[in-house]
C-alpha cells in the first residue's frame, strides 16, 4: 500500500495525480483507500463509495463556462475553476490546486461607448456587459463525493492608461455542489456570482452586480495523455458526449429518450433580497407534447396572492405560425412589479398562473387545456415558496424552469401556493417552458433567441419528472406526426366558413354520428366542469368552487357527440384556405380567432340550475391521446342498481371480438370477475371494489366494446342465475380513442346472442347496431330498468376517474348514445331510481364470517363460469405495463 502511494505521488502534477496510472486503475485507488480505512476488499469498498454518493470511476470534471455578467463595470474578465472537498481545495500536488482558467474577456458595460482608446481587445467588446466565454475546462485526476464542491472564481483587470494592462485581482465567486443524489448536477446553472470575501459557511452572502454564471458540468473517464479542451471546444457539448455523465444523447431516465425529456437541476438558488419596485420579468417560451385535439393556442398569465387577489395581469401570447401546433412556441411575455406600470408586487406570496387554451379540433370550440403555477419568490431560509407576506428578505425565483401542466382548475378552498394543483393529475407529458428574469437581465435575453430544450437549460427536476405513466408515453408522443400552427389555423379558418360557422359544422356531424338527439342525455352526464373557481371567474370567466373541484376530481370526457374527426377530403379542404400573408399578419388573426371564439364560449348559456354559465370547458381528454394497445385500457366494474333477485350478485367482464365467454366452447383467458364486496350494500344496489382491472394488448377495432356479463350467485353451491347484460362501445366515433367515462349501462335480458356479437364484430358503427337491435326487439332491457356502474379509462389517463361510479349522483354518469335513442328519457329516469333492500351483511348466515361469506360467492362464480382451470394453472397475470398502483 505505502510503495502504491509513493508511486501515485510521483506522477502527480498540476492537471491531477491520476494521469499516469495505467489504464482501469482508477476505479482501483479509491476501492484501495476505503479498504485500508475500514478493513473492506476492494470491490466492498467501491460498493461503500457508490452507496455514499461518490463517483469512484471517474476522473476528468469538466466544466463548460457558457458565459457571465451583466456586469456595470468596464475590465478584462476571467474564470477560474477550483475544485473543493468540503470547504478546502483539493490539491493534485502539494501546493498546487485542482484548477483550470477560461480565456480573458473584455466586457463592456451595456449602454457605455465602444472600448477606450488603445484597448487592444476593442474587437472581443460586445457592450452587453456580458463576457461571453463558451469553454470547456477540465480537471483531471479528480474522485468526488457528496462533499464535492466547484468553486468558480471571477478575476477582473481594470483597463489601464492607453491600453495598458493592470494587475487582475479576484473580485467575486460563485460555488455549486457537484454531485446531486450520487449523479453530477445536470443541465446549465445560472449561479449567482457573490462579492468577497469568498466564505463556503457564510450565512448572508450579497451578490456582485447582481451578475449571474452559467455553467455545465460532466464528467468523464479518462485516459492517460487527455488535454483540457480549448476555448470553444465545448460550443455544442463535449467531445465524447456518448461516455459524459451530465450530458449527451443518452437517456437520463431509461426508457424515456433525451428528445422528450432530460434531467437538468438548478443547483443554487437565487440569494439577492427582492425589493418592491425591482421587478421581474415572465418569458413563456413553449409548451410540450400538448393532447393531439390541440389546434391554435394561446397561454394566460396572472399573478395571484395566497388569498386569492388578482396582483398582475392578464396578458397572454399565441402560438407561433411557424412552430409545432402539439409543440408551440410563444411571444408571451410580461414585465411587473416595476413602478412605471404601478404593479409593485409587494406580496411575497404572489404566484404566477398560466392557462393554456384552444379551439379543440374535434368540436370547434374554445376550450381550456389545463393550468400551471409556479411561486414567484422564495425564502432563502426555509427554501420554499413564502407562505406569509410579512417575510422579510425573500428573492426573486429566478431561472428557466418546465412546469407540468394538470387537468383542472386550482381551488380556491385554501391558499393559492405554487403546489396548489399537485393533487390534480397532469396531462400526461404536457408541460410549459418559462423563465423568470430580473429586467436587466430580460434586456439581454431579448437580443437571441429562447433557449432550446436540447441545451438543458430548464430546471426540469424541481416540477416536472417523468411519472411512471409519462416514462411510457414520452416514446409515444415523440411519434405523433407535426402539424404546424400556420396549418391548424387554416383548419380552423376553414371551419369557420362552414355553414353555420363552428358550432353548426359539429352540430351536423354529430347528428351524422347519433342519428338524432342521441347525445343529449350523454352530454350532459360527460360535461364535467369548468375552466376555474370563484377566484378565476374575473379572468378566465370560472364558475364556482363546485364546477372546479368538479373538473379536478372528474376529469371531463366531453360531450361524446361533438368528439367528431374530420374526413380526409375536409383535411384537405382546409390546407387550401388562405391566411394573411406574413407571421405578424397571421398571429394579429389569430389573437382575434381566438378573442371571437372566446366571446362565443362565454356566451354560451350554461346547464339549468348551475352557476357555469358564461364559463369555458376544459378539452375532451378522450381524444387528446391515441390508444396504445401496450398501455390498453382499464375497467372498474363498480356496482349495480335495481336488480330484481335478493340474492349476492358478482360481474364479470370480457370484451368483443372476439366474444369467447360466449363462444360454443367458452374461452375466459381475457375475463375479469368481481371479487371484493361492500357488505354493507344493498342486494338491490351491491358496490364491488375490486377496482380497475387491465385489458392489455387488446388492437384496436372500432367495434370493440365491452360486456357485462351479471350473475346472481347462490353463495356454497355450483350454480348461478343470468341477472342480465351489458354493452359499452371501447372507442369514441372520432377514431383510435378510448372513450373514457364513468358509465351507467342498462342490463339486458339473458346474454348476447351469436348473430348479434357477430353483427357488432362486422359494423364500424357498435352504436348503430345496438340501435337496430333494441328497435327489432332482439335485445330487450330488463323489466326492473336495472343497471351497471362501471368506470372505463384509457391507459394514457391512468390517476384520472379515481372515484367509484357510485359515489357520483347518478344523473351525472355518461350513457352510451344508443340508450336515449331508443329506450328515451322515461326509461332513463325509472333506471336512476335506487331500490334499497337488506343489504349483504343482512343475507349472511350468522355462523360464518364476511371473509367466509364472499369465499362462498367467489368459489361459486369461479366454478359457474369455468375458471376455476384458469386459476389452478397459476396467475392470469392482470397487472400489465402501466398498471395503476395499488391495484
């Protein structure tokens, strides 16, 4: 060990000590320390230093200086780079650091005249006051820990009499933890730079100029004879961007591909006090992977207190015409809290809110896509959002951040805060790209264009990690063929021209598709909620707190009626229609569509007995993503109502084609059966809880639907009687959608029929059949108007539809369009009449108990519908990719 050391001391030198071991000898040395220290082989030791967050098998840091300032003083500008193991410098040699140094660089401040007379680096002077270095420096022979620190040095030359130059002096500094969670921090940081003295403990630190350092950092393995890279060698990233840690190509998550996401963490946060009448300055840059039913688009600002009072706004942007319809960029930007405008934002809770809206392809209405928040100051103590106005020293949060946006409208029951929408689902894979910036600094971002995902410069890791769902999806949405908003707008100018303008053009396909007032009914049980609450209604013209806790816990699947596609011969129609002629002309045209459309909405006249009139819905999530058949779909079968035997019930569920329950020779491999019960529910109205069940790698086919298959079970024996069945359609008319929804299904007498499921495999239209059948007197609804409860979800939407169909008021659960078709509204009405008898826990035989009782029912619908085989033969396996947790 002690020769081992003497030779490692040899071959140190200024780079690191490391560069002229063998190759695969450093992932040894740090093994080798931590065996000698704790008695451990050397693989235990690499195994302790992983566990502690240490990078045992690197040895090249490299640091890419992107660029520093504004600064207000003129001066040639330098970066040195010094690496710390807790609050000391790690040395590579004694007396000599672990450092490297940019290039100088002349900065002139913004606003001041070119570069004194005889400044021989006139040329390199940008008058931005910011120096631009765009290198790449490496520290070699370097093994991190938790402990890692980088600290950046800013060293300053005053310019000199006739270009002469003068002694360089360290006038500020800047530091950033290297390793986070055992990984190098990803993506660029904008440190704030502090004056001296340079102090790791210091508790208040005060900023130099208010100037901030973008950095990024990777980390290598090396090998003997590596070089620093020189000035500009890291413009685009590393070299070898396919062995960097921190940057590249490669997946930052597996399975999610950097295109759709990368993982990038701000390292430290802003520390300058904000005070009132400083300002800031909003930048929404873009959205991501918004539903595929987006057409045109435009955000919403404001800034709201925790009590709910309007501080700033609203302004808002369009869509950029040459930009992805699914993917836009946006013009959107506002300057507040500055005391020309008289919006000094004095209130440290202040939180900014953002709402994307569209007019939704399928129905040619404005509609709200969804909401974000993010808090627009922070308590550098406590590291969160201010939770009182009152809090003194509180900063800017200040940075690029990507915020998830979520299904539904903040509530005003409580405080508004930046996590006030967590509890709300996403939408999956949808997110906003912003920026929060002081003005000075807004000055400067305006003279290049808004950053790019790919340079990862957007904190992704504080709001906007991939869900497990959304680690599925990514691959999915990368996949979807762009549509340009230049090209949406022509469809949209097109729809407008159409008899009747929007609404008459998805009032004739919706008569093509329900064959009369077939929607009516089902409109009403899918409308779901409104675009806000109270605090919302002044801006984005909101109902109350009931319609918003309504859109976050029901998750609107729209009027299925007016979920219509167009036909390909309307698609190329609308690419013919003429817009004005240049992008300003254009996104002026598309700020009045959009005021227009939003007027009409408005105007609109509500449901009878609610207070959403005058309010925007938000989009129909049901054709906002594709069907997967890997993700499939899932189906809670929930309860029942008005069943005519007082015995216990239990349903299965299987779907057609291929119909094999029903088959001469029954296949039950994809059947799904109820195995939990409330005892405390009525025979009459029993509630299941086995919850959602997956159908897994089913293809999709427009006549797919689902059948409910309700037995009557007398508990101990081997038989069973049929209390009717049910038919739902899988897919919306639009296409490959899952119409997603909480249902209530008429039971039919007996079971399908032979012909009639092969008459639905064979139609594109199952409504349509069933209609058919219902009108011939083949299928027959059951004398007591009966009915099953049941939740049906696409893959895409998992987290959504939480709550058990029973527990909804009956009158608000969707219905197939073929039930108000044909069996009308008075049939409608008896069916949503509870019957209520003894319940299960009454029908129980007093020596056994609940667990006893349901072992009954379940061991004799196992047997009665043959799948007692299936299960001795071991796990059917029901949980399948993306199965909801808790299951």
């Amino acid at each position: 060990m002690a020769l081992l050391r003497m030779d490692v001391e040899k071959l140190s030198d200024a780079d690191g000590w490391l560069d002229g071991l063998a190759a695969g000898s450093d992932a040894l040395l740090p093994a080798v320390a931590a065996a000698e220290d704790e008695a451990l082989a050397p693989e235990e030791a690499s195994a302790v230093l992983a566990a502690r967050g240490a990078v045992a098998s690197t040895d090249v840091l490299q640091v890419h200086v992107a660029s520093a300032g504004p600064f207000s003083r003129r001066g040639t500008y330098r970066v040195t780079a010094v690496l710390y193991e807790g609050y000391q410098p790690v040395e590579g040699a004694p007396g000599q650091q672990v450092s490297a140094s940019t290039s100088k660089r002349v900065v002139v401040p913004l606003g001041s005249s070119s570069a004194a007379p005889g400044d021989a680096d006139a040329a390199a002077s940008t008058g931005s006051g910011v120096a631009n270095f765009n290198e790449g420096l490496s520290l070699k022979g370097v093994s991190l820990s938790a402990s890692s620190t980088l600290v950046l040095e800013l060293h300053m030359a005053k310019p000199g009499l006739a270009g002469l130059p003068t002694k360089e002096a360290l006038v500020g500094w800047a530091a950033l933890p290297v390793l986070s969670s055992g990984q190098v921090v990803p993506g660029q940081q904008s440190l704030p730079l502090f004056r001296l003295p340079l102090m790791l403990t210091a508790q208040r630190k005060f900023t130099y100029d208010g100037a901030l350092l973008d950095v990024r950092l990777a980390v290598y393995r090396g090998a003997p004879g590596d070089t620093a890279l020189g000035p500009g060698a890291a413009a685009a990233g590393p070299a070898r961007s396919e062995v960097a840690v921190g940057q590249g190509q490669h997946e930052d998550i597996p399975g999610v591909p950097s295109a759709a996401w990368v993982r990038v963490q701000r390292g430290v946060p802003p520390a300058d006090p904000y005070t009132p009448g400083d300002g800031l300055v909003v930048v929404v840059d873009a959205a991501r992977f918004l539903p595929a039913s987006v057409t045109i688009s435009r955000v919403l600002g404001s800034v709201w207190s925790s009590s709910g009072a309007l501080l700033a706004g609203p302004w808002e942007g369009v869509a950029q015409p040459d930009s992805d319809a699914l993917n836009p960029r946006y013009a959107c930007s506002a300057t507040l809290g500055v005391q020309h405008n008289n919006t000094r934002l004095e209130d440290a809770t202040a939180t900014l809110m953002l709402q994307v809206q569209t007019i939704e392809r399928t129905s040619g209405v404005l509609r709200v896509v969804g909401f974000a928040l993010l808090g627009l100051f922070l308590d550098p103590k406590a590291g969160g959002q201010p939770v009182s106005r009152s809090i003194q020293d509180y900063v800017l949060n200040q940075g690029a951040f990507q915020v998830p946006l979520h299904a539904g409208a903040p509530s005003s029951s409580g405080p508004l805060r930046g996590t006030s929408l967590d509890d709300i689902p996403r939408l999956p894979c949808a997110s906003l790209l912003l920026r929060i910036l002081t003005p000075e600094m807004a000055k400067l971002a305006r003279r290049k264009p808004a950053p790019v995902y790919a340079e990862r410069v957007y904190d992704t890791v504080s709001r906007a990690l991939p869900t497990p769902l959304e680690r599925v999806l990514y691959a999915k949405v990368l996949a979807r063929r762009p549509m340009s908003v230049r090209s949406a707008a022509r469809l949209v100018s097109w729809l407008r021209r159409q008899p009747g303008g929007l609404s008459g053009r998805v009032s004739s396909a919706s008569r093509r598709v329900t064959g009369g007032d077939g929607a009516a009914a089902g409109a009403a049980a899918g409308s779901g909620g409104t675009g806000g609450g109270r605090l919302l209604a002044r801006m984005f013209g909101g109902g109350g707190d009931d319609e918003a806790a309504a859109a976050a816990a029901h998750l609107n699947t729209g009027d299925p009626a007016a979920a219509v596609e167009l036909r390909s011969a309307e698609l190329e129609a609308a690419q013919a229609e003429p817009l004005p002629p240049s992008d300003p002309e254009i996104i002026d045209w598309l700020s009045d569509v959009m005021e227009q459309a939003s007027a009409a909405a408005t105007a609109a006249p509500g449901k009878p007995g609610s207070s959403s009139s005058g309010s925007l819905s938000f989009i129909n999530l049901n054709t906002g993503y594709e069907y997967s058949a890997s993700l499939g779909f899932f189906v809670a079968l929930d309860g029942a109502a008005r069943l005519a035997r007082l015995l216990p019930t239990a349903g299965l569920v299987s779907y057609s084609p291929p119909g094999s329950l029903y088959q001469d020779h029954p296949l039950v491999d994809d059947v799904k059966v109820t195995l939990d019960y409330d005892m405390d529910a009525p025979l009459a109205a029993p509630r299941w809880l086995d919850g959602y069940q997956q159908f897994a790698g089913v293809p999709y086919h427009p006549a797919l639907v689902l059948l409910v298959d309700v037995r009557a079970v007398l508990p101990g024996s081997a038989s069973s009687s049929p209390q009717g069945w049910a038919c739902l359609p899988v897919f919306e008319p639009a296409g490959c959608f899952v119409a997603s929804g909480t249902y209530q299904l008429p039971l039919f007498q007996g079971i399908p029929s032979h012909q009639l499921l092969a008459e639905l495999a064979a139609s594109c239209d199952p409504d349509a059949v069933m209609r058919g059948a219902i009108a011939s007197g083949r299928v027959r609804p059951s004398l007591e108007a009966s009915s099953v409860l049941l939740r049906l979800m696409c893959g895409s939407r998992q987290g959504q539809l939480e709550a058990p169909a029973w527990s909804l008021p009956l009158p608000e659960l969707r219905l197939p369009r073929y039930v108000v078709a044909e069996l009308g509204p008075r049939f409608v009405a008896e069916m949503r009449k509870m019957i209520r008898n003894k319940t299960y826990a009454m029908a129980k035989p007093k020596d056994l108990s609940d667990e006893q009782f349901m072992d009954q029912i379940n061991d004799s619908l196992i047997k009665v519908a043959g799948l007692d085989a299936q299960l001795e033969g071991g796990d059917s396996g029901d949980e399948g990719e993306g199965a909801p947790e808790g299951r």
